[in-house]
C-alpha cells in the first residue's frame, strides 16, 4: 500500500476520532475490507497507521492547542470537522516525523480538496505554514 493511502486510512480513523471522541480498532477493519485486493494494508502501512493514531490519541491536547494558537480568527470548536482531522494528522507528523514537511503539507492540503469544503485547503495550508514558521522561529 502506498503511503498516501495508508495517510488517508489514517485520516478517515483520526475524523472518527474528531467526530466521538475515541478511537473504534473495528473501524480499520471496515475501512480494510472496503479496499481492492491491490491495495491491502501492509505490514509497514499497519506500524504507520498504528503509530499516527496512537500519536494523535497520546499528544492530542499539544495539537489542539497548537492548531488553536494558529487558526486565529477561528474559534476551535467551529472549525469543520474534516479539516480537524487533516491538521491533526499533519500536526503530529510534522512535530513527531521524520517525513518532509513539503510531503505532509501537499498531503494534507490533498486531503481537504477531496474531503472537506472548497476553501478548506487554503485554510489548512494557512495553519500548516504558520505552524512550520513558528516551529523554525
């Protein structure tokens, strides 16, 4: 599987997260079995896929904070949910990856055209730049 895909089984299982508040291991499996037989999960997509959840369950209150510091003007908890479960995602693998950050900006601004409202791209991208400059300041 490649890595985009295993990035947006992740984000699908980190919306789920948004949505109730926890995490349902059932749910990978579900999303597992909708996928072309090309596509299963592999072992290295499964140790990415465990790690991002864990990571985003473990430091969740650090990226809230971290993308309530940077989206000014936006309360938290009016911020649409998918483009939430984006900047989680993108929030942890930037502070606890080693993945290029061009990689996971280009990845999470993908994730909101095809999951989220029409402009939330730029809002993601927005956030994501201010977290990266603040993160080199």
């Amino acid at each position: 599987m490649k890595r985009r895909d295993a990035r947006e089984l992740t984000f699908k299982l980190t919306y789920e997260m948004v949505m109730t508040g926890e995490f349902n291991p059932d749910t990978l499996d579900g999303l597992a079995s909708d996928l072309p037989k090309k596509a299963e999960i592999d072992d290295d997509s499964r140790k990415y896929i465990s790690s991002a959840v864990s990571g985003i369950r473990e430091h969740r209150d650090e990226l809230k904070a971290l993308i309530t510091k940077y989206a000014r003007g936006y309360e938290f908890d009016r911020i649409y949910k998918t483009d939430l479960a984006v900047l989680y995602l993108a929030c942890y693998e930037l502070l606890y990856t080693d993945t290029p950050r061009a990689v996971i900006v280009n990845e999470a601004v993908e994730l909101a055209k095809s999951y989220s409202d029409v402009q939330s791209y730029s809002f993601v991208n927005g956030i994501l730049a201010s977290v990266i400059k603040g993160d080199s300041e």
